[in-house]
C-alpha cells in the first residue's frame, strides 16, 4: 500500500492450526476459503492500534454442515480466550453458543 501512498503501519497474518483446518476439509476442501484465518493489525492516524479478523463461526458456516460450523464456534472460543488473554474486550458474537453435539 506504500507504493499507493498510504502511509498507515498495517500487516495482515495467516493464524491456522493444520489439525483444526482438517477438521473441516475432510468434510468439504472448500473450507481452505477460510482456513488459516485471516487477520489485520494496524494502526490509525491517533496511534490506536486495531486487530481486525473474520468471525470464524460465519465464515465455515456459510457451507451449511454441522460439522463445519461446529469447529467454526470451537474458533471462535479459541479467539475469545485469545481476545481475552490480550486483555482485549471480547466481543458479544464470540460468546459460546449452544450447540448439538459434535459429530465425527
């Protein structure tokens, strides 16, 4: 973005688990779209810092499987606790849900 003349400090990383993400190909490889998870750190012109990523229980839910978006919502833990361990808030829509249970 430099080379356009943006000057905003930003780097966006893949953040994955090879295991989870194989959780969901064997049932559909589509899910790859979303696995690893992409994120964005960056910050503004008042020097706040952002972290920015798709909620994962959208993005693997959007194949309609159970099983995909069983480990969408185990992600989305996974980031709370990760959000949390940050001591950043957690945001409502990463709060456990009830689900059914898993299937192999």
């Amino acid at each position: 973005m430099r080379l356009a003349g943006d000057t905003a400090p930003c780097v966006a990383y893949l953040m994955g688990n090879h295991t989870i993400a194989e959780r969901m190909f064997r049932h559909n490889p589509a899910a790859m779209l979303y696995a690893p998870l992409r994120t964005v750190l960056w910050q503004d012109s008042s020097s706040q810092a952002w972290f920015a990523v798709d909620q994962p229980s959208t993005q693997f839910g959007s194949f309609s499987d159970p099983r995909i978006t069983a480990t969408g919502h185990d992600l989305d833990a996974k980031l709370a606790v990760l959000l949390a361990h940050l001591g950043l808030d957690v945001p409502p829509a990463l709060q456990p849900v009830d689900l059914p249970p898993k299937q192999p």
